[in-house]
C-alpha cells in the first residue's frame, strides 16, 4: 500500500518549501511521502538553503525547482502551503484530504552582510524544523495529517 503524500508548497520551490521537505522527510520517517513544489519555480534551490541544512545533517544537493502540476495527476493526501501566495494560487489536488497554511517569512529576500543572510536563513530554517518537527511527532502518535 502506497504512504500517504505529503506535497508541501510555496511560491518559487526554491527555500522555505526545500527546508520543509527535508526536515518532515527525516523527522516523519517511512509513514509519509514528502514532496515541494511551486507555483512559479525559480528554477534552482537557493545555496543557502543548500547550506543552512548541510549544517544540521541534511543534503539537498540533489533537490530540484518544480511545478506544481507535476503533482497534478497524483493523489496528494495532505497539502501544505509555507508562504501567502502559494497558499492563494493552490488548487485542489485529486484524492487531496487536508490542507494547511503555515507561513515562514522568505530568508531568499534577506538583506545585509552575509552573516546576517545566513543568519535569516538559519532562523527560518530553526522555525520549519520546530513546525514540521512537531507535525512529524503527531503523525508518529498516529494523529491525522
């Protein structure tokens, strides 16, 4: 029997969406199938994303930018938008079962010296990991998703 799927989305695919998926693909396990998406793909995952996970043990070198219309076509149990705008534009996917919005500011428009960017970067990866991190132990008590 195929894992329910978890499909998470924002705007470009190329940050908040790329941290969420690692981090609830580790915290959850084998019990979902987790995947990004967007809704205008900036066509790259952003290096400091690359980076700021490499920091806590996960890679997402191998991490690509996507439609969201790949999805399209495949039952996507619970839909999860990490920013405004995909929360707006997203559709209903076939055989989709929950929705929910959490919204994490975009550390790919941070500003300053390179500390302080890396330094959004890893606060908003910190608050992806305590959300997702939290949802992937609900899943584990057997909560709905």
């Amino acid at each position: 029997m195929p894992k329910p799927v978890v499909l998470i989305l924002c705007t470009g695919n190329s940050c908040r969406s790329h941290l969420a998926e690692g981090i609830l693909r580790t915290a959850a396990g084998d019990l979902v199938e987790v995947c990004s998406a967007g809704s205008k793909p900036a066509g790259f995952v952003h290096p400091q994303a690359i980076a700021v996970m490499r920091e806590i043990g996960l890679d997402l070198s191998s991490h690509r930018s996507k439609h969201l219309s790949e999805f399209l076509d495949r039952k996507v149990d619970t839909v999860i938008t990490v920013c405004g705008r995909a929360d707006q534009a997203c559709p209903i996917f076939p055989g989709q079962v929950n929705r929910h919005h959490w919204g994490f500011d975009d550390p790919a428009h941070a500003t300053g010296t390179d500390e302080q960017i890396t330094a959004e970067f890893r606060r908003v990866r910190d608050e992806i990991r305590r959300v997702f991190g939290a949802y992937a132990a609900g899943l584990r008590e057997g909560r709905r998703l």
